[in-house]
C-alpha cells in the first residue's frame, strides 16, 4: 500500500510518498504525477521518498521518467538515497527492449 499526500502550496508543488510503491500502487502516483502536472505545467515538483519502504521495477522505472521531466526527489535511507542516484546516471536510462523497460504491461 501506498499513500500519496499533495501539498500544492506555492511555489512549490510537494508529494510526499508513503509506504512500497508496488503494483497497482505505481499507477497511482503516475496518475497523480500526470494530474498535477497538467494543472501546474509551470510549477516545480518536489516528490518526498524519505517513508517510501521499497521500490518495484515498474516504480523504478516511473521515477526515472518522473526525474527526466524535471521532478526533485528528497530520500533519507540509503536503499532510496542508491536508487535515486542509479535513475540520476545517464546510461541508466531505460530503453526499449532492456530489461530494465516494463513495456510488458507493468506500466
């Protein structure tokens, strides 16, 4: 389970996720980051994973879409803090056809 707070106080728009960003759990943070998106286009995302327990690969390869589009990412642990750091290296990028793309219905 997972859950998703919004603080959309100028200027900054914060999500604070808590708790394993799984399965069906992705999806929800993908819709929640493509809603305000649309609505703020123009404001800053800050998304907080400092109570975010654990990662799948379809969370995995959400976040790395989410920072390629601008989004900042806050984490404390060190599981966040390396996850974090791998989705920042440029040839971590996800590509079609690697193992690392859940373009097999995970997203």
């Amino acid at each position: 389970m997972v859950r998703i707070t919004v603080d959309d106080r100028e200027p900054t728009l914060h999500l604070k996720i808590e708790g394993r960003l799984i399965g069906a759990w992705v999806t929800e943070l993908e819709q929640c980051w493509r809603k305000y998106s649309a609505l703020w286009p123009e404001r800053h995302m800050v998304v907080d994973l400092t109570k975010t327990e654990v990662v799948d690969l379809a969370g995995k390869y959400l976040l790395a879409l989410m920072h390629r589009s601008g989004v900042e990412f806050t984490a404390l642990s060190p599981y966040m803090s390396a996850l974090l750091a791998e989705i920042a290296r440029p040839e971590a990028a996800v590509k079609p056809g690697t193992a690392d793309h859940p373009s097999k219905g995970a997203i």
